[in-house]
C-alpha cells in the first residue's frame, strides 16, 4: 500500500492535481486505521488486496484476466469476512 500512495502522489493521477492527493491522503489514513485497529494478518490482507488491485487489467478477452478478476474478487471477500470477524470480536 505504501507503494501505491508514493506513486499517487509522485503521478498526482494524470494531472489530476488534488483529487490525486485527497485520494493518497484518504488511503494513508485508512492504512493507519487498520494498523491501530486490526491485527496483523488483517493488515497483511489489505496490503494484498490493493496490490491486486493496483496491477490488475480490464477484464474484456482473456481467460488469464477473468481469472485475475475472480482471483481478486475472492481476496476482497476474505478481507471483508475477516475484517467482519474482527469487528464483531470488539
């Protein structure tokens, strides 16, 4: 996630200036939240899931990329159930 923030704000989005810099802002702040909050394999998993994110391509043509896409899908799923957990753990 570190990386994706440093490239926000070094590419500022095509331009976009500060829509760029809320947009790393507001991700720095969510990647604080689950560092107080959650555990470690908690904070593991979101690392993961906006790296996946981050690297994937559109979907449309290739088995490859659908199966990226429900690769990535499934992760967010296990992060929302496991983020869930925690909560309800609290």
């Amino acid at each position: 996630m570190v990386q994706l923030i440093d490239h926000l704000k070094e590419s500022r989005l095509g331009d976009d200036g500060p829509g760029a810099n809320e947009l790393a802002n507001q991700l720095q702040e969510a990647r604080s939240t689950l560092y107080l909050l959650c555990a470690d394999d908690t904070v593991e998993l979101a690392d993961t899931l906006v790296r996946r994110v981050w690297g994937i391509r559109p979907t449309a043509g290739s088995d490859v990329r659908r199966a990226e896409y429900h690769e990535t899908v499934a992760l967010l799923r296990r992060f929302t159930q496991r983020l869930r957990q925690e909560i309800a753990a609290s």
